[in-house]
C-alpha cells in the first residue's frame, strides 16, 4: 500500500509547485499539488497532511480564509509562499496562523529546515507530558 503525501501544495502555477515538489521529496517526504483553493478543501477533506504550502501570489486568499482553514485542521501546519516579504492585507494570518512565510524563490534548503521543524513539532505534540513530581514530594 502506498503511503500517503505529507504535504500539500497549493499553487496554480505548475512549474512552481513541481519545484516545491522536487524539494519536498528532496526533504524526505510525499507530496500532492492541487491548484485552487477549491481543490484544496475538497483534498484537506479527504487526506490528513502534516502540512499545507498555500502560494499567496496566486490563490485568492484572504485573512478570514486562512484563519477558517487553520481552524478546521489545527494538527495541520500552514506555510506560505510569496515573491514579496510584507502582506500588509493578511498580516493577522501570517502572524496568527501561520507557521512559516517562505520568499520565491523558495532556497531548498530553507525548505529542508521548515520540514525538520515540522517533523520536530508534531513529534513534540505527539509526547507524553513529562511526569513531574510534585513540589514539597
């Protein structure tokens, strides 16, 4: 049985999403492509990911769509790619909601790190809380 992707890449633009591919795979990790963010709903709700690369330049996206998006799967990690550094429009949701804001063209070994930290979160999250024992005990 094939294991399934870990990240989905959300970007209308092929040539960009194969290189983000290329680098996710370089990472270790599976990857899917969708090109809309219709097809991105329809993918989140039927495939878990441990991460999402939304391309801000090119999706229609906005801060209440990535705060809705954040809340529907919060064990998912959100990051963004974009050719520019300020978005004034969505700072809420880069500052809110999302775990890293990537600049095109994306450095694969900016990339790699991201991943790592992923993996690192969700193994982190997945630990039992360290038994402590009590003051005065």
């Amino acid at each position: 049985m094939e294991k399934k992707p870990d990240i989905l890449i959300a970007n209308s633009d092929s040539v960009e999403a194969t290189l983000l591919a290329d680098m996710i795979h370089t990472a270790g990790c599976r990857s899917r492509s969708c090109r809309s963010l219709a097809d991105l709903m329809a993918v989140l709700s039927d495939v878990s990911f441990m991460a999402v690369i939304l391309d801000i330049d090119n999706l229609d996206i906005d801060n209440r769509t990535i705060r809705s998006l954040t809340l529907a799967y919060p064990d998912v990690c959100f990051l963004c790619t974009s050719h520019e550094r300020f978005h004034p429009e969505l700072k809420e949701a880069l500052r809110d909601h999302i775990f890293a804001c990537l600049t095109k063209p994306v450095d694969p070994e900016e990339m790699v790190y991201w991943i790592r930290c992923i993996r690192e979160n969700k193994a982190e999250s997945r630990d039992p809380p360290e038994h402590r024992p009590e003051k005065g005990a």
